[in-house]
C-alpha cells in the first residue's frame, strides 16, 4: 500500500506541487483580505515561508529528473518511471 502511494506521488509531483502552490496563494489571498478589512493579524510572512518550501521541493524533483535522464539512462532511453515492487 505505501509503495502504491509513492508510485502515485511519483507519477503525478508536477500536479501535486501546482496544487500545493495555489493552495498556498489562496492561504495568503484570504489572510490578506482578512487583514485589510477586518484588521486580522494574519501573518503574511508565513505563505512566502510556504512557496520557499514548495520550490525547493520542486527545484529537487527537477534535479532528480535532470539527473536520472543524464546520469543514469541510456542515450535516447528514457528514465524507468516506477519503483520497484
């Protein structure tokens, strides 16, 4: 079961991280709105803290896939996609 999930979060990361990223924008977007009309103490600071997060997550995701393709494939093969069972 666990192995199935990280095949699932392998196959689909590009999607996840883009969901992950306006999840965190509509997080900010509300807080904002909170702070500038009903003078909530919102911490904005926190979503940048978030999207630091997420591109550092997708910038290793990129790196493991440059990586994978360059290093560890065959000239015109393309990377094995799965982990093994």
């Amino acid at each position: 079961m666990l192995l199935r999930m990280l095949n699932v979060l392998h196959d689909n990361w590009v999607g996840i991280i883009l969901f992950m990223t306006l999840l965190t924008f509509f997080a900010w977007l509300f807080g904002y709105v909170l702070n500038g009309l009903y003078s909530y103490k919102f911490d904005l600071a926190s979503c940048w803290a978030g999207f630091g997060a997420i591109a550092t997550a997708a910038a290793a995701g990129c790196g493991r896939w440059w990586i994978d393709s360059r290093e560890n494939s065959k000239q015109g093969e393309m990377p094995q996609g799965r982990m093994k069972e």
